[in-house]
C-alpha cells in the first residue's frame, strides 16, 4: 500500500519531562492482524472445544434439571380461582399422594418422597404483553400525584393469574438416574390428572358415606330414616349436577343422564322405602320397643328445641324485612307534570332477607312434622305389647325388604359414580388440565440443555481470545512504527550530516 495514502492514528505519549506524538498506521495493524489471524483461529477453535466439552461434561455431570409445560384451562382459572370456587394452590401438583401414587405405580420404594417432592417447583408462565401492562401500572401509581393516586390505585389492582406453569425437577437432590427420574416427573403429571377429577369431580367422600352404612345396626324405624337422609343427600347432588350440566349429557358408561339417576333415586324413596315405612308402622315392628320408645322421646325433645330456635329467627327476620326499606333513586324533573319521580331499587340484602325467610319457613314446617311423625310412632309403641311388635315372620320380612332397598341404593350410587366422572373427565374437565410438553431425556433435550448452558462461557471465553488476539496486533503495531519512525529518523539525521556545508 502507498504509505501516503494509509490511514494513521495519531497518539499523543505525554509525561512531566517529555511530550512526543507519534503515528500508528492502520494498515499495519491490519497486517498483524492478518499476520496472526492463524493463531487465533487455531485458539478460538481450541477454547471453543475446551469450554464446549468442559460445559457438557459439568452439565451431564450435575445432573440437569428437567422441564414439564402443563396447563388449565377450566372457569375461574383466570381469576386465580380452582373449580371449587376457591383460591387455586399449583402447589397441589406435587402433592404427597400424587407421588406416592406414581412412585407406586412404577413399583419404586417411597424412602425418597420428600426429597423428589422438595426438588420440584412449579412457576406460573405470564405472557409478555400481560406483563408489560402490570408494569405500566405499577410505574403509573410509583409516579402518581395526590390528585390521581387513586385512579392509580385502582389501576394497580389490575393483575394476571397463570394458567401455564413450567414444572421444573431438580433431581440432582435425590439419587435417580436421568431416564428414571424422567419417568418419575412424567408419572406424577399423568396421576395429577387423575387426583384432580377426584378433588373437584365426582363426590367421593359423598358416595363411601352413604354405601358405608351398616343398616342393620339401626333399628327398623332408624334404618328407614337413614336410608331416607342418605336418598335425600344423593337426590340432592344429582339435582345440583343437572343444573350444572347444560348439554343434557348421557353417560356412555352406564346410559343414563342425571335426571334419570335422579327419579330413580326418588322412585326408591317413594315406593321402596315408603312401602317398607309403611309395613314396619302398621305393624309397630321394632328390635327392641323400649329402646325405640327412647328414641322417639328424644328425637320429639331435640326438634322441639329446633322449631323454638326457627320461630325465634323467623320473627327476627320477619321484622327486619318489615323496617327495612330499598334503596330509593330520586330522578330530578323526569315526571310528566315537571315533578321530581323516584323508582326504587333492588337491593341485595333485602333479597337475601327474603330468601332466608323463606328457608326457614321451609325448615320450620318440615321440622313440625318430624315432630308429628316420632309423637305417633312414640304413642303407637306405647299401646302395643312387646309380643305384638316382634312377630319374628314380620321381622324377618322387613330385613328382607331392607335388604333389598339398601342393595338398589347401593346399585344407583355406583351409577352416580361413574356417570359422574364420566361427565367431569368428558365435559366439564375434557381439557381443564393438560401436559403441553412432557419432560425429555432424548439426546436433543440434552443437547438443548448444553446449548443454553455453554452461550455465555462461551461468548466471554471467545471474546478474550478475541481481545488479547487484538491487543497483541496492535502491540506489535507499535512497535514496528515506533522501529520504522526511528530507523528513518535515524537515516535521516545520518544524510543531514554527510552533506556539505554551504559556502558563504
């Protein structure tokens, strides 16, 4: 290149005793950088494979954690909100009994349950514009003035409930293998799935109460009335199940809907039971007529209670909803004679006044024949002997007509049952919870785990080279310009004093 027409940089070296500029070629750099280019490469490409291996080894080596991508997608989730209505706890994902379930499952011992439980951690997924918008409000209310701190405020009530969590399985804590311990997270997904349509669907608890009773410990009058309590609670369940359920389902399990389950339940009541009601009334049958008499003396007292208690809250709320008055709304100038009119407006507690009267009026009515009821049973027991209420052929036909209910009952809760998860695991929960992306232990999971793990040793193990590689040209730049200035300098001065002086 043609020196007069290269690039220079121009450096100034200044101390206390001397000041001397001097110029770096730029062309010469880019000859020692071109000069060591070889190095360099030959020493990125060893850096690379050294951080490279080192990043893989120390990565396998640790065993690195393993990543699941579930999802819910049921009413109330975006509210923060579980099927029950109330607040939803991730945290129930690694609940103990789902993986003692899938520890079970996969036929391992259960010694290491809390610590796979301790090394698993479930963080929700909030999308980007959602959390742009948190920020933007939370800046608004830091920055905003007395006059407008409360608009602020309100703005900062606005929040985002996941409905996407990462579950990550940190299983360098326990003593499992990579492949075992991806089996281990991916079982407690799937068994999660099956201990959340027990948590939210079918009543269990519900069904075992009523199946669990053992009527012949009761006597006939008791046994009835349990069968009926426990016929009342499985009625009412179905009642509510068919008005949550908007598509008429019918189970491909047992062929029925709810409402078929539910005039079952009440063709038992009403022609079952009351046929057996009947036969032990009319007969005044009973295992031991003093004990029953007790009962009914009892049962009388407890109710008695009862229905002063109802009639005390009902005069109560009777006279609230008589002084209370609605909301009135007073509409200036809108009548059609130029006065003002007012309208009156519904309000909630007045509703709720209302309705709680009317329950209890329900309440008190049913309660005063219950009362009715147990006072005949009790005088009818009375005026018979103990001969004529234990005629062991009457007897034994009631146990026989017991037996039978209680068996059909028994067939009818099973029905509920599965008709019910049916119901909840095809329609109201089809999709409420998800594995989007299960955890992998395939070589591209790994590979993906060193890629991310390697970029920034690697950036700033290259990025050395690079800088010392740079430092070294330029270095050797200034030497060799500093060595060309002086050498011409040199020559220079060497010239100057072998030419002859001028005469005078």
């Amino acid at each position: 290149m043609d020196k007069k027409k290269e690039h220079n940089l121009n450096i100034t070296l200044q101390s206390e005793e001397e000041k001397s500029d001097f110029i770096i070629s730029i062309g010469t750099i880019f000859r020692k950088l071109k000069k060591y280019v070889l190095i360099w490469l030959i020493v990125a490409v060893i850096v690379f494979v050294a951080v490279l291996g080192n990043t893989a080894f120390s990565t396998i080596h640790r065993k690195p954690s393993l990543r699941a991508l579930v999802s819910f997608t049921f009413d109330g989730i975006e509210k923060g909100l579980d099927p029950a209505g109330q607040d939803f706890n991730k945290e129930m994902i690694k609940n103990p009994v789902v993986i003692e379930k899938a520890l079970t499952s996969l036929g391992m011992p259960l010694d290491e349950l809390d610590n796979i439980r301790n090394c698993i951690t479930i963080t929700g997924i909030i999308p980007s514009d959602a959390m742009d918008k948190i920020l933007t409000y939370k800046n608004v209310y830091e920055t905003a003035s007395n006059n407008n701190l409360q608009a602020a405020q309100a703005m900062l009530g606005v929040s985002y409930f996941p409905t996407e969590y990462t579950v990550t399985f940190n299983y360098s804590g326990t003593s499992l293998g990579r492949n075992t311990a991806v089996e281990v997270i991916n079982t407690i997904l799937e068994e999660f799935k099956n201990y959340f349509f027990d948590m939210y669907g079918y009543n269990e608890s519900l069904g075992n109460s009523v199946s669990a009773l053992d009527i012949s410990s009761y006597d006939y009058s008791e046994a009835i009335e349990v069968l009926d309590n426990s016929l009342d609670t499985m009625s009412k369940y179905l009642k509510q199940l068919s008005k949550d359920d908007k598509t008429r389902f019918r189970s491909s399990v047992t062929g029925y809907t709810f409402d078929d389950l539910y005039e079952a339940i009440e063709t038992i009541r009403s022609i079952d039971l009351d046929k057996v009601s009947s036969y032990v009334n009319v007969n005044n049958l009973t295992k031991d007529r003093d004990s029953s008499i007790a009962y009914y003396e009892y049962r009388i007292n407890t109710l008695t209670r009862r229905k002063t208690s109802i009639e005390e809250q009902l005069v109560s709320v009777r006279d609230s909803i008589r002084s209370y008055e609605k909301d009135q709304i007073i509409i200036f100038g809108n009548g059609t004679d130029g006065t003002d009119t007012q309208s009156t407006q519904t309000s909630q507690q007045y509703d709720d006044m209302i309705a709680q009267k009317l329950e209890l009026t329900n309440d008190l009515a049913t309660t005063k024949q219950n009362i009715n009821y147990y006072t005949e049973r009790r005088d009818a027991l009375k005026e018979f002997s103990d001969n004529d209420s234990n005629n062991q052929k009457k007897l034994d036909q009631v146990d026989k007509q017991l037996d039978n209910v209680n068996n059909k009952i028994t067939e009818v809760i099973e029905n509920v049952k599965l008709t019910a998860d049916d119901y909840y695991e095809n329609v109201t929960f089809q999709n409420a919870y998800n594995v989007l992306v299960p955890a992998s232990s395939s070589m591209s999971s790994t590979i993906s785990v060193i890629k991310n793990n390697v970029k920034m040793p690697l950036i700033l193990g290259e990025g050395a080279v690079f800088a010392l590689y740079f430092l070294i040209a330029f270095l050797d730049a200034i030497k060799t310009d500093s060595f060309d200035r002086k050498k011409k300098k040199a020559s220079e001065q060497e010239n100057s004093v072998g030419e002859p002086a001028e005469s005078i």
